[in-house]
C-alpha cells in the first residue's frame, strides 16, 4: 500500500474511532512506528488531525476551537470562557474555610478562584503561580508562601527539582489545580513538556479540587499532570456533557456543575 493510500485509511479510522493509538496503526498497515508517526506529522501539518503522545485524534472530534496539541499562554487564557471560569472560581472559593492552608496551582481559573478568597482573605496561600501570589499581596490576613525553582514566561509560574523540593514537607488543607486538557480515563494533561510539580502538590494537599471549564473536556496533553484518582471535587460549568460527568462520577469523583 503505498503512503496516500495508507493516509487515506487512517483518516477514516479517525473519522470512524474519533482516536486512534500508534500501535493500532503499526498492527493494521503492518508498517514500522517510524513510518505510521510520519504519516502522522504530515496529516497534521495538513490540519487533518491532531497527534498527541501515542496517538492521533481527529480534528471534527474535538470539543472545542482550540487545537489540541496548544498550551495557551497565562494572559490569552483570562479571555477563553470567561463567564464559566468566573462561575467556576466563585464556587471553588466556598471550599476555602477561614485560616485554611490552600494550595494554587498555576492557570489562569486557579488565579480567579484565588482572586475571590482573596476578597474576604484570611488564609494561609502556597502558590508556585506569581500572578496568584500577587493577588494576595494587599488582601487580609494572609500570609504567602512562593516556591522556588526555573520560571516558564508561558504560564509566568515555577517549575522543576527546586519548586518540587521546596513543597516536599508541607503540610495544607486544599489544592486547586485547573487543566490544559481533562478525561475520565486520562485524568489532568498538559501539553507542556515536563510538568511533575501538581502531583507533589496533591500529595501535600488533603483535599483535591479541579477547576476545569467544559472546553477543556475531551482534550489531551501528552504529559501526565494528575489521575483521575487523585481528583475529589471537580467543578465544571453547564456546557460539560452528562456522559463526562457519569464518567467521572463512577470514578469516584464528585463533580459540581456551575
């Protein structure tokens, strides 16, 4: 079978499955992985798909505007979704008890949930995300904790062994933690290369909370950022599908629509 041809069959496997995984392709064409992934490169320089790690997904399936393989910069993000990220944050803010140690992971929902606690403050804040730490600089009653490590310009956030190490011994009641990309099977995704920092902070943390707007749903990153497991709350606005919150909701996660 020569390479339009094969081309043309994995674009009606996508059209068929929504996705499909390299290794299917490999089996079904009887070609190596080097050859199925430059199939792969080239339709999706074309626009016919999306790649992510081990796979492809097909553009028509994807929930929303946004390909599937970009990390939007922090500020780009405030304009994506706004009425659900605000709905979200103001939910989210009720979790925080007064004098709670909270966690804020960096994203641009995270800052706004910390924008609303910051209104009435009183909490013990623990952010690698500069931004969310300077929403607390005038608020009441708040003491601020950054973590140290490589700063990434993207997210205007802080990253590697350093920011890992310096949350490695705290101790705090809440994390919220938002989402480049969020599946029932595949848990929280991002598509920046690198990114181990919210699992430590989850592991601080003994309450979980994502705070994930419904156009994140569907989509995903190559990188692993937490499992489905790991999530207790999850609040989400009202365009989310009911099969994403049965998903979700099996899997032990109590899902909370705004």
């Amino acid at each position: 079978m020569n390479a339009l041809r094969r081309r043309e069959k994995i674009l009606a496997l996508l059209t068929q499955h929504g996705s499909v995984e390299v290794k299917t392709l490999v089996t079904t064409f009887n070609n190596s992985e080097v050859t199925i992934r430059g199939d792969l490169r080239k339709l999706e320089k074309e626009g016919k798909l999306i790649r992510y790690h081990g796979g492809a997904q097909s553009v028509d399936s994807l929930p929303n505007t946004l390909r599937n393989d970009d990390e939007i910069n922090l500020d780009s993000r405030f304009d994506l979704n706004t009425s659900a990220k605000h709905r979200i944050a103001e939910r989210a803010a009720q979790f925080a008890d007064p004098g709670a140690s909270v966690i804020f992971d960096s994203g641009s929902t995270t800052h706004l949930v910390a924008a609303e606690i910051a209104k009435r403050g009183n909490i013990f804040a623990i952010t690698n995300n500069l931004p969310v730490a300077d929403v607390f600089v005038d608020a009441k009653d708040v003491s601020i904790v950054i973590s140290g490590g490589t700063y990434r310009s993207k997210t205007k956030s802080l990253h590697g062994p350093m920011a890992e190490q310096s949350l490695m011994n705290v101790t705090a009641d809440l994390l919220f933690v938002g989402a480049d990309g969020i599946d029932a099977d595949k848990g929280i995704t991002t598509f920046n290369d690198g990114y181990s920092i919210s699992q430590v902070m989850a592991n601080c943390a003994k309450l979980v909370v994502a705070v994930v707007d419904s156009s994140k749903f569907g989509r995903i990153g190559f990188n692993k950022v937490l499992n489905t497991a790991d999530i207790n709350y999850l609040i989400t606005d009202n365009q989310v599908s009911e099969n994403d919150i049965q998903a979700f909701s099996k899997l032990g996660v109590t899902v909370i629509v705004v």
